[in-house]
C-alpha cells in the first residue's frame, strides 16, 4: 500500500481542527448543559407543588364525603 501525503496531511489536519473547535465549544456545551438542568430542576419543582395541591384538595373532599363516625363512649369495666 502506497502512502499518501496529502491524506496523511488532511488527517493531521482534520485531528488538530476538532481538538481546537472542542475547546473552543466546551464552553457552549457547558451553558447548554445547566441551562438544561436548570429547566428539569424547575419543572420537577413545579410537578411536585402541582402534585401536592392535588392531593390536599383530593383530601379534603373525601373529608367532606365522609363526615366523621361517631364512637360509643367506652363504658367503664366492671371490677372482678
């Protein structure tokens, strides 16, 4: 196999852009990353609050379809 110069060259090349373009692009990728983290922070944190409204006003209105029993008052024990 022959070797081929302008290809050895263009690899060369093509290695050395990339590690250029990603250190000039990790930056980027970086804000990009906690912008994202932030975003599922904070509708996680709103789902939450949202699930727990629900579950108080589930509660009270089964509060409200069930009114409380009333319990017979515990009659004393006879002693032995």
């Amino acid at each position: 196999m022959k070797f081929h110069w302008p290809s050895f060259l263009l690899g060369c090349g093509a290695g050395a852009a990339s590690v250029l373009v990603a250190r000039q692009m990790r930056p980027l990728l970086l804000e990009l990353a906690t912008a994202a983290y932030q975003l599922s922070d904070t509708i996680w944190a709103r789902a939450t609050m949202l699930q727990e409204d629900v579950e108080d006003v589930l509660a009270e209105a089964k509060t409200r379809a069930r009114p409380p029993r009333k319990t017979p008052a515990a009659r004393p024990r006879a002693r032995a």
